[in-house]
C-alpha cells in the first residue's frame, strides 16, 4: 500500500540525511511499529508515510515513496487528507481550536471534505464510540485532560476515514492513565476495523503486544525489521539505545534462553 | 499583491492565530500589572516580521475584531485599521533588514509608534468625541487646557504613550527573533537571512546549528 | 477580565434571530449613533429599542451591567472634557480660569449617548450570539473560512495562554520576585515571563499546521457545517429594511449636513 525504496530526504539546509535509504513496504491491513532513540528519524518516517513530507517541509528527497503506486509528491495533501490519517505527539496542538464543543471539533475536518450533515453525524457517533469518549462530547475540547484531549485527536482523524492511520508517540506527552486510555482506544479499533495501523513509540511493551511487524531506526537508517518477537528482544535494541521490554529484560536475567519473550503472555509462558 | 497568497499558507495561518492569542493573553496581562503601556501588539509585529506585510495586517485588523468579539474591548474595531497598518509596517521593516540590529529595531517601534498615534488621534477624535474612556484623557485634558485643540490635543496624548508602547513592543519582537532558531525564521520565509543573528556574525554551520544559534542568543541577551 | 466570550446562554426569542439578523441591528444602531441629532433622540433609541431586546432576551442585568462599565469611563472623560473646553455662553461653575459650560455637558453627554446606542448594539449581539454561530453566518455570506479559523482559534487558544502566563507570574512572586516595584523593572521581568511562552507557541506552529492539514483544511472540496443556522423569510425582509433604515437615517444626516 504505501512502498518505500531507497527513500532519503533532507529537511531543508541540513546536510545530514533525516532519512536515508529506506526500503519498506507496507501492505493493507498491517500493523506496523516504529521503533528508535530520539534523533533516529521516526517523525520523519511518520510525516514520509502520511505525505507531510514532501509536501508540508520541502527539502530534498532521493529514491521512491509511492501511495497505492501512485508517487506520494504527484498526490496533494487536500486529497491524501482522507486516505492517511497523522495523530501527533502534543493534543493541545491538535485541536484546531475553531470549534467549541468535541462534537464539533470532530466535525471540523468533515466539513473540510464537504461531506453531508447527516453522515457527518453518523461518522461522529462511531468515532467517539471507537474512542470511548460518548460522555464528552458536549464538552469543550480545551476543558478535558491531556489523555482525553489525544483521544479527542484521534477520534478526529478516525472519522474521516482514513485507510491508514498513522501515529506518532501518540502518548509521549500523556500521563500512565492517559497512556492507557489511548492503547486501550487503540487496541479496540485494531480489534474491531480492518484498517492499517503505524505506530512511532518508546513504550515498548504496548507496542508488541499490537503489532504484527516491528522497524527500527538508528541515524536515519533502518536497522531490524521483523516480529516483534525478533525485533524486540535482540541485542542490537541495547546498541541502538532503545532498550527492552520489561519482560526481556527479566527474561534475560532469570533465564538462559536465546529465545527472550517481548510481551507478558510470552514472558509467563516461558517463566513457566 | 504577488505576495498575497504567499503570505496565507496554512503554516501562517496557523502563527496568525497565535499571534492574535499572544496579543490578547499578554494584553490583558499587562493591564493586571498595572503597566503604564498595552503591549497588545506583540503578536502583530512578531508575525508581520516572520511572514511579511499581508499576514502582519490581517493579524492586527483580526486583533482587534477579536477584541470586540470576546466584549472583552468592544470598542477596539474602530481601531483595527490603525492596528493593521502597525502589522504592515512591522513586516516592511523586517524585509528590510530593520530588526537585524537592536538599534534599528527600536528606531522602527519609535516610528511605527509616532504614526499609530497620528493615526489613532482622528479615530480619538472624531468617532469617541476626544477621548477614549481610560486614565490617558487625563493627559487630553491636560492639552486641551494648555490651549490645543482637540485633534492635536489627542496627538499629543498618543506621542505620549504610541512611540514607548512600540519602542517596548519591537525590543521584545527583536529580542524573541533572536531566541527563535534560524531555521523556524526561514520557514515563514521575510527576515533577511541575517536578521537576528547574533551581533558578531558568527558562520553559520550546517551540523549543530541550532545549539550554535541557541548558545549565541543567549550571550546577545545577557551582553544587552 | 478572563475567558474570550460575554455570551450568555438563554432560551429566547432574540437568541433564536440569525445572527446577521442581529448584525443589521448592530448596524442600525451604529448609524443611528451617527445620524440622530439629539441626545433626546439617542436616549429614546436606547429606550425604545436596545432595552425592550435585552428584556426579551433575557438579559437585561447583564446588559445594562456591560454598558455601564463600557460606557461609564466616557461619560466621566467626556462630561469633563466637553464640559470645559468646548465653549458656550451657560456657566455652571467655574475651575480657576477655566468654565464648566451648560452647552459643553450637553454636548459630551450626547457623545457618551451616542457611544451608548453603538457599544450597546455590539454588545448585545455578542450576548446573545454564539461566535461560533457569527463566524459561520459570517463565513456563508462570503467572509474567508481560513480567516474565520483564524478568528475562533484565537478566542480559544488565549484564555489558555493566560492561564500558563498566570501560573509563571504566581511562581514568580511566590519565589519572592516584586512585581510591584518600577517600571523598568517591571518591563524586564515580564520578558523571561513571557518570552518562553511565546517561543514555545510560535516552535509549535508546524505541528499545529500539520495537524490542521491532516484534517483537510487545505481540501478543494466545498465545506459543509455540522450545524444549520435557521432562518426564515421574514428575517430576509426584515434583516433588509433595516439595512434600508440605516442607510436612510446615513443620508438623511448627510443630507442635512450639506444643507
């Protein structure tokens, strides 16, 4: 659905590649995460996969990035607006502020696609349910947490219905009650919509429990690719500065296993 | 006109927003403290300055219309007119190069000042009957008696606080400019690639540019 | 002197009116405040037209409040003013070389009363109009949807900003800093208050753009709203015999000026 080949880019004056000779192919209905230390090139990645780059930061770009083998750069962002969908790291900056209750933020980007008002309240209704924010839909959007506020973003994106819905470190803001609202928002639309899911985050023991394929970054490159399993517990996440999982971690004190768990099922089965 | 639609990407779109926000946050603020200026307009010049003339007069004409929308100053539209010019000056002046040094950047917020209070007397005048409701008509009437008429007596109330106001005003724009990474600045795309760089005109360097930036700001604020 | 609305909720018939319905009568009253020729007039307009809506929308106390403290500041500057300096036979009583005329009070008096009947009309539109519901009718009509976001965000987005203003100015004076001492002082203390802030917000300004993108602000698609502002054919007629009106009472002033 979305390919990357040998993909490279340059933010605009820099000479260091953020990205550099990405090859990736991303199939319809994957749910794929994104792994690495600060600085490694995971915004990037996000903004190439959703078209913001090139098309929100100009700069220089070498290799492919193509959109259901359409070249991302022919596609506008008016038009890609409803196909891939960008949750960002800060809520506060995600709600357009130019509606004054949620069910009218989530509305803001429908009128933008100039659908009907009867579908507009429909598509509503379903995402605040996906999101499990019915209660709050009255509310103005600046007068609930950090937590709610990031499901009110997602809830937004969500009902335009995009095919792919991309988020980065969607809860690198949120406090641990807000963290698992969000995951738990997550993991209900994974289990409940056949849509295809990219997630950027440091909190690796949600993230292998979702995901069906994991990628990680270091300086702009891409350094593993597999199942979360294979990813996640090997050595190389130490070297790239992005650790472990709690239950490897624990695995690997307590057991001689090459074989270390990444998730709390793997890891109880085999502690067993 | 070639640069209208330039001048209204999303991008400042969105800073035109904010901009208008830091008016009204600081604005109120400001009256709290009790300070003898409004500072109303940093958000005016600060986007005037990084996206050109358009944006920094649809953000003081807005200003103001948002003054009176919230009730918060409901007389203030009849001043956006004046408001939008300070934008556009503002946005003039940074094309120019005139905030790339503090000097020229005071100099610039005394001018802008001086015309916004030729400017704001006839409004003062002829619309609110010589005065604009607050302690400064204490200043009109003191010019009135002195033997002004009413017109001069409102310019002379406004040469009084406009040109301090916007002095104050382009210090705090210039200062925030020098603070603001260099690549924030070329992305809205109307400072001259020198202005707010630090005085000595350190080279810029591809790698490690920003703390470079980062580091030089700091000293400028601390030497001034 | 927080949050960005004087918007009172209320179950009337005046807040039921379209917006642009109550925007021809701001307009009326703004002419109106131009072209009446006496403060008898002026006052009878108040009477006879701003009060009545404010009763039927339920909101005569708040209105009658924010008038008072609009107005009330300009009656003070304008009686003082107007009463000394702009001349007349009828001495009331006298400040030193100075005299407080008959003629120059009821001259600021009429000012003070013709910015009563426009601060009114302006007034009671955004106490009985959502702006929300102002900027659509605004933005139906022709007014730039991009503008209109730029509007409706602000109004939002400051009241937070102050809030995080507030909060540095508290830590400030708990930590013992004076904000009450001299101006320059003051001056110099309210930059490291403010400054970060201000960076803070304009370093977001791409995230917060792409987030507008990301919701197809930028589509070429004909925008729709969620909402529908009701309307009916007797509001058209009346929304134009008002503008009519002001136009009328415009001209006439013109008309009598020339003469």
């Amino acid at each position: 659905m979305i390919e990357l080949k040998k993909f490279s880019y340059w933010y605009p004056g820099t000479e260091e590649p953020a990205l550099q000779r990405i090859s990736l192919d991303i199939s319809e209905g994957e749910f794929v995460g994104i792994v690495g230390a600060n600085g490694a090139g995971k915004s990037t990645l996000c903004y190439a996969l959703s078209g913001f780059v090139p098309h929100f930061y100009n700069g220089e770009s070498e290799g492919q990035l193509t959109f259901n083998g359409q070249d991302m750069a022919a596609l506008d962002l008016g038009q890609l607006a409803g196909q891939v969908g960008l949750v960002f790291q800060n809520p506060f900056n995600q709600i357009s502020g130019a509606r004054f209750t949620v069910r009218e933020e989530i509305a803001f980007g429908l009128e933008n696609l100039g659908l009907p008002r009867s579908e507009m309240h429909a598509r509503i209704d379903e995402a605040l349910d996906l999101v499990n924010i019915q209660d709050l839909a009255d509310r103005s959007p600046f007068s609930v947490s950090g937590g709610q506020q990031q499901r009110i973003a997602i809830a937004s994106i969500l009902a335009m219905q995009p095919r792919v819905l991309v988020l980065d470190e969607p809860t690198s803001q949120l406090d641990p009650d807000g963290t698992r609202d969000v995951f738990t928002a997550l993991s209900k639309l994974v289990s409940t919509r056949k849509i295809t899911v990219i997630l950027a985050e440091h909190k690796l023991e949600w993230l292998a429990t979702f995901c069906d394929r994991v990628i990680a970054l270091g300086g702009g490159k891409l350094r593993a690719e597999g199942t979360p399993q294979e990813v996640l517990s090997s050595e190389q996440m130490l070297r790239l500065g992005i650790g472990r999982t709690q239950y490897s971690e624990a695995a690997a004190r307590l057991l001689r296993t090459k074989k270390l768990p990444v998730t709390l099922e793997q890891a109880k089965k085999a502690l067993k | 006109m070639m640069n209208l639609r330039k001048e209204f990407t999303t991008l400042s779109i969105t800073l035109m927003a904010i901009g208008i926000g830091i008016n009204l946050a600081v604005g109120t603020i400001v009256l709290r403290l009790g300070l003898p200026l409004y500072l109303d307009s940093i958000g005016t010049v600060l986007v005037g300055a990084l996206v050109g003339p358009w944006a920094g007069a649809a953000t003081g004409f807005l200003s103001n219309l948002v003054w009176t929308l919230t009730g918060l100053f409901p007389q203030a539209f009849a001043w956006a007119g004046v408001a939008a010019i300070i934008g556009a000056l503002a946005g003039v002046f940074a094309r120019s190069g005139w905030f790339n040094t503090v000097g020229k950047a005071a100099l610039a917020g005394i001018i802008t000042g001086i015309l916004s209070a030729v400017l704001s007397a006839p409004i003062a005048t002829y619309v609110f009957g010589g005065v604009v409701g607050a302690g400064t008509d204490a200043l009109v009437a003191a010019f009135r008696a002195a033997g002004l008429d009413a017109l001069l007596s409102n310019v002379a109330q406004g040469t009084f606080s406009d040109p301090l106001d916007k002095l104050v005003t382009f210090l705090i724009v210039w200062s925030l400019l020098l603070a603001l990474p260099a690549r924030e600045k070329a992305r809205f795309g109307n400072l001259p690639v020198a202005a707010g760089r630090p005085l000595q005109g350190k080279t810029r360097r591809p790698a490690g540019k920003k703390t470079a930036a980062k580091k030089a700001a700091k000293k400028s604020t601390r030497r001034r | 002197m927080r949050g960005g609305s004087i918007y009172i909720e209320r179950t009337s018939g005046l807040h039921r009116l379209h917006p642009l319905t109550k925007v021809a009568l701001t307009a009326l009253c703004f002419a109106s405040a131009a072209a009446l020729p006496s403060l008898a007039w002026l006052l009878a307009l108040f009477v006879g037209l701003l009060l009545p809506l404010a009763i039927w929308g339920r909101l005569t106390a708040a209105f009658l409040k924010s008038c008072l403290l609009v107005v009330g500041p300009f009656v003070i500057s304008l009686t003082i003013i107007q009463g000394f300096f702009s001349g007349g036979e009828t001495v009331l009583f006298r400040l030193g070389r100075f005299a407080f005329t008959q003629e120059g009070l009821l001259a600021g008096l009429t000012f003070a009363a013709r910015l009563l009947v426009a601060l009114g009309g302006t007034l009671l539109l955004m106490q009985s109009t959502p702006q929300a519901q102002l900027m659509q009718a605004l933005t139906e009509r022709g007014f730039p949807p991009r503008l209109a976001y730029v509007v409706l965000t602000a109004i939002q987005i400051f009241p937070s900003f102050q809030d995080r203003a507030q909060v540095i100015i508290d830590a400030q004076q708990a930590r013992g800093l004076e904000l009450q001492s001299g101006l320059l002082s003051r001056v110099r203390l309210l930059l490291p208050m403010v400054g970060p802030l201000i960076l803070g917000s304009v370093m977001d300004v791409s995230e917060r753009a792409m987030a507008l993108e990301a919701r197809a602000f930028s589509s070429p698609a004909p925008k729709t709203s969620l909402h529908s502002l009701a309307d009916s054919p007797s509001q058209r007629i009346l929304r134009w015999l008002l503008v009519l009106a002001a136009a009328a009472l415009l001209a006439w002033r013109l008309w009598s000026a020339l003469q």
